[in-house]
C-alpha cells in the first residue's frame, strides 16, 4: 500500500470516527438534569426571521411552543435570544413581537439580541438569568437542535430541561429530519473538538 493511499485511508477513518462521536453525543446528551417540573424561566433559541423580518415557520414553531408552555404555567417568564442575522432584524425582536401578538404581555418577555450562535444563545441567557437570580429554566427549540443545546446548557450552572417544538413545515428536501440531523451531527463535532474550548462562557 502506498503511503498516499495510507493517508487517504487514515484521514477517512478520523472522519468517521469524528462522525460516530458526534453521533454518540447527541444520542447521549442529557434532556434534563434536574427533576423540577416547573421553571423560572423558558429559554428559546433563535433562529432566522424570514427576508421581510417576519418569523420563519421554525421561529414561529419555537415561539409558539413556548408561548404554550407559559400559558400551562411552566414558568412566568419568557427569554427570547438572537442575534442579528438579517439587515434590521434581530432574532429575538422577531420572536419577542411574536409572542406579544400571542397574548404574552411585555413584562413577561426578556429580549438577548446578542447571541450569534447556540453557545452565545446559552450563554447570555443565562447570564441574564444569574442577574435576576433565577436559576432554572426550560429550553425550547426544534428537536434536531435540542441534543447540542443540552451539551452546551450542561456545562452551565442551572437546572434545565430541553423542550421540542413542533415542525410547521412539511417535510421537503430541506427541512426534512434526516438532513436536519445530519447537520446537527456535523454542527455537534464542531463543538466538541473546537467551539466548546475556543467559546467559553463568562457569566
């Protein structure tokens, strides 16, 4: 065997064992790490408003889940956090709109409009919670999301419980689960051999 086809072979072994850890890690990842049924806060994630700065049918789904889960009395307070990723739209804007036009009234709706990736989402909500002195929180987001955003939530010194919200959409080529997934695992080896050493959270 050459030493060309040596590397080759060797550099397709790590990507896979890349791809199974990741796989691993999201099959594994803790959905709560408290047994709290209610919280003091629900956390949701951002995601893209559409082009004209109106919710995106996954932001909707995550606004309305949430919107559900205060209204069951969950907790008595909403987190909305995103950062810009539209020209004059900012996620969690997006989402805090939303979820007054739902009925949820302004002085239940906390606003992170920094976040540019889950970590920071993480991250700055839970440093909004610590200055509140709230310690507990339920995260709602799509279902695909949700096992990253619990090894990230893990690291950080709260209770919580992952929540999913319900697709809006049908399933098409691109908002189909098994792409989703796909993605997400790619996203959660970024994490764990990159991001999660290179993003710590300052709280």
């Amino acid at each position: 065997m050459s030493w060309k086809l040596r590397l080759i072979l060797i550099a397709c072994l790590i990507v896979v064992g890349l791809v199974a850890w990741g796989v691993i890690a999201r099959f594994t990842a803790p959905a709560s790490n408290t047994s709290l049924s209610h919280f003091d806060a629900i956390i949701v994630l951002g995601y893209p408003a559409d082009r004209d700065g109106n919710p995106s049918p996954t932001q909707l789904s995550r606004v309305t889940e949430a919107v559900r889960e205060y209204e069951r009395g969950m907790a008595p307070r909403i987190i909305m956090t995103g950062g810009p990723t539209r020209p004059n739209s900012v996620e969690a804007e997006v989402m805090a709109r939303t979820a007054r036009a739902e009925g949820i009234p302004a002085s239940a709706i906390f606003v992170e409009g920094q976040a540019r990736d889950t970590i920071q989402n993480a991250c700055y909500s839970v440093r909004i919670m610590k200055s509140h002195g709230w310690r507990s929180a339920e995260v709602v987001s799509t279902a695909s999301h949700l096992p990253r955003a619990a090894l990230i939530f893990e690291r950080l010194p709260i209770e919580f419980r992952v929540h999913a919200s319900p697709q809006f959409t049908p399933s098409s080529t691109f908002t189909n689960e098994p792409l989703l997934n796909a993605v997400e695992t790619l996203k959660t080896v970024r994490y764990l051999i990159w991001a999660r050493q290179q993003e710590p959270c300052e709280l």
